[in-house]
C-alpha cells in the first residue's frame, strides 16, 4: 500500500545511502512506480534511470515471469544485460545472446 511504501522509504533510502551499490535492479511495477514513478514495466524495463544517484534498472517482477513464461523470461536476461554494462562489468558468454 501507498502508506507502507511511505513507511519502508527512509529506511530504504538509508540502506541505499550506507551501502552505495553502482546499481540496482528494480522487481516489479510497485517498486518501479515507487522508486522511479512509473510502473508500466512493459514500456520501462530494460532502459537505465537514476534514483537518488544509483542506476536503477526496471524488470519483471519474478512471479509474473513465472507466470508468463519465456518470453518475459529472454526480456530479463537483457534487462540483467543492461544493468551489468550500466556498471561497466563483463557480460558472461552464457548470455551474449541477449544483448
């Protein structure tokens, strides 16, 4: 619900601050409408946004890839992709493919 997301906020925004990741991969359209303000996943997944100075990376939530099978499942892999050369790391031979 919109007052637990309120309520999670400062503490997520702590972990984030103390942690500092280069980047994160964002599951589902309630994190992604939280965290970016968009939850259409279908339109955002995949593409590289900023939140509070971390790359955020939007993807399918795992339940709905369970859910919707293969194709959703290709899309991830690319999104994975994307988030690993958002950071500048190698992306491993099994899954070329999907860049």
């Amino acid at each position: 619900t919109e007052a637990e997301l309120e309520a999670a906020m400062p503490a997520f925004r702590a972990f984030v601050a103390a942690k500092r990741p280069k980047a994160m991969v964002v599951f589902g359209a309630v994190a992604a409408k939280a965290l970016l303000g968009n939850g259409d996943i279908a339109a955002t997944h995949g593409r590289v946004f900023t939140w509070e100075g971390v790359k955020a990376i939007p993807t399918y939530h795992p339940a709905y890839m369970e859910k919707i099978g293969r194709a959703v499942k290709e899309d991830v892999c690319r999104d994975f992709c994307r988030a690993m050369d958002a950071i500048g790391r190698p992306i491993p031979a099994i899954y070329e493919r999907y860049r």
